[in-house]
C-alpha cells in the first residue's frame, strides 16, 4: 500500500486497499476543534485561512491521522470517522431511514397508538415518529373530543405551523366554501397546499364527528406508486422530478403561487420522498407548448397510477381517531357524502417534518429499540 500523498489540493491515504483522496479545506474546517464543545456549533471560521491552505506533513498514528497545517496547526482524524465520510453512509443521522413502502390493503397494519398512551410515554412518541419516517402514517385512537387534545398531539411533534388557512383548518360542509374540502363534494388525491413555498409536512386530521353516510377516507403511499412508475416509465418519472410545475390558491383576500416538482427526491439517499399533487390547486402550466407534449402524458400516467385500487387504502374514520401522515408523501382525499345525511367535522393542522425528525433523533436515542435495530453508525 502507498504511503500518504500531499497534493496541491488535498491528501490522499491508504484505506481498505485503496487510495483515499480528502480536500485540504474540508479536512481543516471539519478538525475537532473546530466546534464549541458546549453547543455543538462550529466556532472555526474557514474564510479566514489562505487561499493555498495545505498540508506540510501527514502521517497515520495508531486509529487516526495527524496532519500539520501550513500556519503549523495540528489536527487530528478518526479514520474510522473518515471512512465513513468516504463511503458517504449517513453520519449518524438516525432520522435517515429507508421508506417502507405499502399498497392500498395496509390499513389492517397501519400503526396505531392511543392518545394516552403516546401522552404519558416518550418511547412511544419514538415508536410513533419512527411509523411516520418508515410508512408515512399513523392512526391515534382515543382522541379526547376537544380542540385542546389535537393542540397537545401535536405538540409531542413540535411547534403547529400556521398554513395561509391559520393554525388549524375546519373540514366540514360551508355555505359559501372557499375550498372543495368545504363542501360535501368528493375530493380528489391531493397532497396539500403544494401553492404554498413550504408546502405542510406531517398533517393531523382529528376526526371529531362522522355521522354522514358515505365520506370514506381515501389515502396512497405515493412513493409506492413513484417507484412504480420510475419502473415502468422511466421517462415519465424524470419528467415529473425535474420540471418546476405552478400552483396557486386564492381566497378573497389572497393569492398564494409558487413552483414545485411533481416528484420529490430524498437528498441523502436518493429515494422517493414525497410528492407535490393537487388538481385543483394547479396553476396552467407554463412550459412551451412542444414541452406539454412530453409534460402531459407523465403527469397523467402519474396522475392515473395514483388512483389505481391496488395502491388505495379506503376505510372510514371514526369519531375519536386522529389520522397522521407525510403531507408530502401521502395523497389523501375523500369519497362525497350525502350533504344532510349527518354531522361530519375533521379538524387538521400542520407541524413541520424537520420537527418529526428532529424529536425522533432525540427520542429514539433517549429510547432505543429493545432489538438494536437502529443500524446508524457510530
Ligand atoms: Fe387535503
């Protein structure tokens, strides 16, 4: 094996047979000490080193490698630490995790927790949160019948995130409805929001009263469904990740636009993240007519492929159940019901997905999993 190489640019060091090449800029902006030991922030200000930072010597000592910097700092590396980084896995990041994707008979398996157990125990919270990061849903049963108990759900989550309807929406009949959801029309697959530039993460809809014939709850694993076209399709799937389609929503007093890709990639490990779908809130598309001619046929393929029964999971909420899901990856919508058949009343809100991750890694490292199956490296 090579000894260690100085290059202009960086090292390079022998690790697993091969030769390993590390930039001198991110070797030294990433030295131990370069973060605040009490706050884990990075106190190292890399713009203040010279342009031609280098290394004068470098050598392996034992599990680590010593490198002296051009103004005679030392710093010193895990090579297991490096090695990681190398192979690019997920830093200890416990939040990524590989998506269980499901079809339309998970509603038997979907995870359920009850209201008081996920209140008085944290590892349940972990439990929960793990649920929304692998499958993208859970159902709460025994909801207290009270604003106050949907509030404190989702606060076991994180902050509730106000959406341009406020801080929680009202899903019952209206009589002069602004929105579809309003009235007792069905509604189709949907992820909602997409017209907003931070689309909502993981949505809460507490059911507080069905007493309405008809009205089933209609909800797709929608990276299911990408991956399947990503198979079948290939063309079609990178059309959808690629092109910045327009969507807008407006009220009497506002008017909501942004961009969005219909499809959504996972930046740390490339999978099907999550989607941004809603008929009824896109704008006209806005690409050259000779682009609608490649554009429409991936949409509509998707657009079909979500509606298909065997991606479709149907049942009915019941008063006292709150379903939670990835308002990202999960299209939901509604079948009609028969407007005076009974009172109908869903009551939702929003809480970012960064917070779902940010309370899992938290949690599930405070409560790890009896069989050790978090896989995280160290
Ligand atoms: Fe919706």
């Amino acid at each position: 094996m090579s000894d260690i190489v100085l290059l202009k640019t960086g090292i390079e060091l022998p690790m697993n047979a091969e030769m390993v090449y590390f930039n001198y800029f991110w070797l030294r902006d990433n030295c131990a000490t370069s973060w605040d030991s009490s706050t884990q922030e990075r106190t190292f200000d890399i713009l203040d080193e010279a342009d031609d930072l280098h290394a004068t010597s470098a050598w392996i000592n034992g599990a680590s490698l010593e490198v002296i910097w051009s103004d005679g700092y030392q710093s010193r590396y895990n090579l297991h630490w490096l090695e990681r980084w190398h192979k690019g896995e997920n830093h200890g990041d416990l939040a990524v995790r590989a998506r269980k994707t499901w079809y339309g008979d998970h509603y038997p398996n979907m995870a359920r927790f009850s209201y008081d157990d996920v209140m008085a125990n944290p590892a349940s919270v972990a439990d929960w949160a793990e649920a929304m990061l692998d499958e993208g849903v859970a159902l709460i049963q025994d909801m207290p019948n009270s604003n106050e108990g949907l509030k404190t759900l989702c606060e076991l989550f994180g902050t509730v995130r106000p959406s341009f309807s406020g801080y929680t929406f009202d899903v019952q009949s209206k009589a002069n409805p602004e929105n579809l959801a309003y009235t007792s029309k069905a509604l189709e697959l949907h992820t909602d929001l997409p017209a907003e530039e931070l689309a909502p993460g993981i949505q809460f809809l507490h059911c507080r009263v069905n007493d309405a014939e008809g009205g089933n709850s209609l909800f797709v694993d929608a990276t299911t469904v990408a991956n399947a076209l990503k198979q079948s399709y290939p063309k079609y799937f990178k059309i959808l990740t690629e092109y910045e389609v327009p969507y807008r929503y407006t009220t009497h007093y506002q008017d909501v636009r942004t961009k969005q890709r219909i499809i959504e990639l996972d930046p740390n490990n490339g999978e099907v993240s999550g989607i941004n779908f809603s008929q009824h809130l896109a704008d006209v598309f806005d690409f050259s007519q000779r682009e609608m001619d490649t554009f429409y046929p991936a949409f509509r393929k998707f657009g079909q492929m979500l509606q298909d029964a065997q991606y479709l999971m149907t049942f009915r909420l019941n008063a006292g159940e709150c379903m939670v899901f990835d308002n990202h990856r999960i299209a939901h919508g509604r079948a009609s019901f028969i407007k005076g058949s009974g009172a109908r009343h869903l009551r939702g809100c929003y809480v970012d997905r960064g917070d779902l991750r940010s309370v899992y890694r938290v949690l599930r490292a405070s409560y790890p999993k009896a069989e050790a199956e978090v896989t995280a490296p160290l």
